[in-house]
C-alpha cells in the first residue's frame, strides 16, 4: 500500500470519531490468529487522510429508478389521496394516475435517501401492472415483485416479506 497506514489501538475511539475511519484486518483475525486488528490511514496522520465526503460518492452516476407501491395500500406505508384529500385505504383508477403523488412513511423514506445521495439517483414514481395483478390476483404485493421480473419497474417500495413465492420471481435485497 503506497499510503501510509498504522494499526489502532482503540477501535472504540475511532468509531465514535467522524474523522477516524477504521477497518478491521482480514490479515490476522481473531478465527485464525486468537487476535482482532484494526488499521487506518486517518489515525496516523497520512497525507491523503479519508475525507468523509468521499463516502458519497456517485455509484448510480444520476440514474432514474422507477418505483411503486403495491397495488394496495396500506396507511402510514403508501397510499394515496382522493379530491377531498383523504387517505384512501383500497385502490382505484387513482392509482394509475401519476399525477396523483404517492405519500406515506416508505415514499418519504426513499425521498430522504435520495436526498442523502446527493443527486446519484432520481427516483421516478410510476405504477405496477394490471396484468401482474390478474397473475397473482391474492397478493398485490407479489404482483410487484413480478413488475420488477419483468423489468417493468426498478424497485417495488413497501413493508413486502420475503416468501418463498417471491423468491423464484426476483431477488431481494
């Protein structure tokens, strides 16, 4: 490593230190060696110290996700809201109408991510298929999955389990 380094003796120090980045040594472990280490570069004072705005770092490069809601809604999660401005519980035509916005705890929590982020992705918010819902008419949240097999969206948003039937159609993360 052309950067100079040193191992840390108080792990616990760095961690609480936003201008110490530690990393535990996958050279001597605990497993292996009965011993944990821990390095850094911040710690000894290396010229090129971590810098945390480096963390943010554009991976995505700006790219625009399409993401839903199932095709149900589940207040506080995701819903939307009729003329009067009411939560609706059970969708409607509303729901293909993109100039209705989504609202709800998950939409505002990818809204916070996408602020963090800094511009490394746009979130476009669209809506799940009607045929993915006659495939799999019991679960509006297994319909999204579908969506996303299909590539009709990026990324369904929604306190949606993991099940075994979901598993064939996408991965999880």
């Amino acid at each position: 490593c052309y950067r100079p380094w040193c191992y840390v003796g108080d792990r616990d120090a760095c961690m609480a230190s936003s201008d110490q980045r530690v990393y535990r040594s996958s050279y001597v472990t605990d497993a292996k060696d009965g011993i944990d280490l821990f390095w850094s570069y911040t710690v000894c004072d290396s010229l090129e110290d971590w810098d945390h705005t480096s963390v943010k770092k554009q991976t995505l490069g700006g790219a625009t996700i399409l993401a839903t809601t199932p095709q149900a809604y589940f207040p506080p999660y995701h819903y939307k809201r009729n003329e009067l401005g009411e939560v609706l519980s059970k969708p409607g035509e509303e729901y293909w109408n993109k100039t209705i916005p989504f609202e709800g705890a998950m939409v505002d929590y990818l809204d916070q991510l996408q602020t963090l982020a800094a511009g490394d992705f746009n979130v476009e918010w669209t809506f799940g298929s009607k045929a993915s819902k006659l495939i799999h008419p019991s679960s509006a949240y297994t319909a999204s999955v579908q969506d996303v097999q299909d590539g009709l969206i990026d990324m369904a948003v929604g306190p949606i389990w993991m099940t075994g039937e979901r598993l064939t159609i996408s991965s999880y993360t």
